[in-house]
C-alpha cells in the first residue's frame, strides 16, 4: 500500500466539472503573468522505439504545486498508451500523489481553450462551432461553455455517426443545445468562436468562411507543411495568441505563425493580465493556438488530488 494517492481517470471523471477545469487553468495563467509559473518547453527522450516526452513545471504562488507529466509515443502501444502527472508542494517539496491517465491531459488543453475563449471571444457571443468530434474537441465545448453564456453549439466532423454521437453525448454535458450539421460552411459562418480540433494535417475549412468578428482557437495540427487551419487566418487574425511562446520556439518545424505573424504572437496570460493587449474592436478577428503551458497539468492535478484528501 502506498501512503500517497493515486488517482485513475475513474477518479477524475467522478469529481470533476469544467468550471473547476477553468477556473484551475485561469489561475495558472495568473502565476504565468505575476511571473510565478516556470513553464519551460517539453523535452523528449529517446526510448528505442519511441520518446518518453516530459511537461514540468511550478506554480510558486497561490497554486503552490510543482511537478511534471510524463506521456510515451511507442507506436505499438495501442490501448496501453497513457500517461502520468506527478505533484508535489512547491513550498516544502512533499510528494502529494499522481493522476495517472488521459482524463487530466485533455481535459487541462480543453480548460486553456475555455480561458482563450473567454479572454478573446468578443462579449455579445452566443454561438461555439466545433470542427472534430474526438475527446479533445468535447473538452473545448465543455470548458467554453463552463466559461461564457452561450446559446447554441454547431458541430460538424467527416463521419456522420461520430457528428451524432459528439452532439448527443456533449448536449447532455452543457447548457445550450448542440447540434450536427452536414456541411462545416454553416459551422464556421455560423460561430462567434471557433474551435478546430482535429488531426487532419490539411485545412478543414475556406477561409472565405469566416467571418469578421469571429475568435477561432486551434489545438491540431499547426505546422508549415502541416496544418488543421487555413494559413490565410493567421495572417488575416488581428490578435494572435498563444499559451507558450517558448514551446512556439522549441519546435523543430516551422510554426503556422511565423516571421512578421510570430513577432506579434501574444501570450494568453498577457491577455488576461491586460485586456488591451486582445480584442479591441468587434470586427477583429482573433487566433489562439494551443501548444500546452507546462505546469498546467500540476495545477489542475493539485485540484484533484485535494479532492480526494
């Protein structure tokens, strides 16, 4: 028997909702811009026939939580695949416990896109378009919805069944009504923010599209030569964020934003510490991409784990 808690993404489902999710991922942010939250790229190791890949990071404020998480990309794995967040007190440096799973992974990536949603989305929003169907597309929907009043949710994936399943599962997890439409056309047009989660490494919708006033958020591909979102959105967008520009830097691809559009690139965190650095007028078209903000995934880890002390 171990003398610490070790929790299962059975133990996180049973205690979590989205606003805890974002107001978790809100805090950190907090830290990141007081400049308590150490959040350096994510490094890979060699394994052989695949990386173990580490997030670390520590939240010094009001958090209080350090830490890492650790995921592998062995491609045989299969349903084995997992990962693990290890926490301890940033004060004292106690081990608090681990979260092991995919459940605290993706439900912190849906969390940062509420926080995105919320500082970026212009104030009169009433509709979230969602382009993908997966798990990381439910958490975004989940996590916006938890953190603005909207009216209605458009979803729109390739396979009919998975666009079905998506809109029935997540209608019964959030307050507007969700549905799947047939064509991504209306989906785009139709949102006041935009998620695209997806894992297509080609544009999943014109950019003609899309229009004025909208804040689209992408947590796929993002890549030159490999891209969920149109390039001509990033270079048309007014305000370009991001949760981490050093991990922006780390790649060792060239990033969707880069030259002039990486120059003006902001940090969310910077966003939520001084709204003047986002939206300023209602027909901007705002971006943020995803990349993961170490340190996050110790932050709502903590949360749990606290749960369960």
């Amino acid at each position: 028997m171990t003398d610490f808690p070790v929790l299962t993404d059975a133990d996180v489902y049973s205690q979590f909702d989205y606003e805890q999710v974002v107001d978790a991922m809100r805090d950190a942010f907090a830290e990141r811009a007081a400049g308590t939250l150490e959040a350096p790229p994510r490094w890979h190791v060699d394994a052989g026939e695949g990386d173990l890949v580490f997030t670390a990071g520590a939240a010094t404020g009001p958090a209080n939580a350090t830490g890492f998480r650790v995921y592998e990309t062995f491609p045989d794995a299969g349903d084995e695949h997992t990962e693990l967040v290890a926490v301890f007190d940033a004060t004292t440096g106690a081990f608090e416990g681990l979260v092991v799973g995919h459940a605290i992974g993706g439900l912190r990536t849906g969390g940062i896109g509420g926080v995105a949603v919320d500082c970026l989305a212009r104030d009169d929003s009433e509709t979230v378009g969602i382009l993908g169907s997966g798990f990381q597309a439910r958490t975004q929907v989940g996590a916006a919805c938890a953190a603005r009043d909207f009216e209605d949710v458009l979803v729109y994936s390739p396979t009919r069944e998975s666009r079905d399943s998506f809109a029935e599962t997540v209608d019964g997890e959030v307050e507007p009504p969700v549905r799947a439409l047939d064509d991504p056309e209306p989906v785009v047009r139709g949102a006041d923010a935009l998620v695209c989660a997806t894992n297509s490494e080609e544009p999943v919708f014109d950019p003609d599209w899309l229009e004025a006033g909208t804040h689209v958020t992408t947590i796929g591909p993002r890549f030159e030569d490999a891209h969920e979102l149109p390039l001509e959105v990033v270079s048309r967008a007014d305000v370009v964020a991001t949760d981490s520009l050093p991990q922006v830097d780390a790649y060792d691809r060239p990033y969707v934003a880069s030259g002039a559009d990486r120059e003006r690139m902001v940090e969310l965190a910077d966003v939520l510490e001084n709204p003047d650095c986002g939206r300023q007028r209602e027909e901007e078209i705002t971006l943020f991409c995803s990349v993961g903000l170490a340190g996050t995934e110790v932050v709502l880890g903590k949360r749990f784990l606290e749960r369960f002390a």
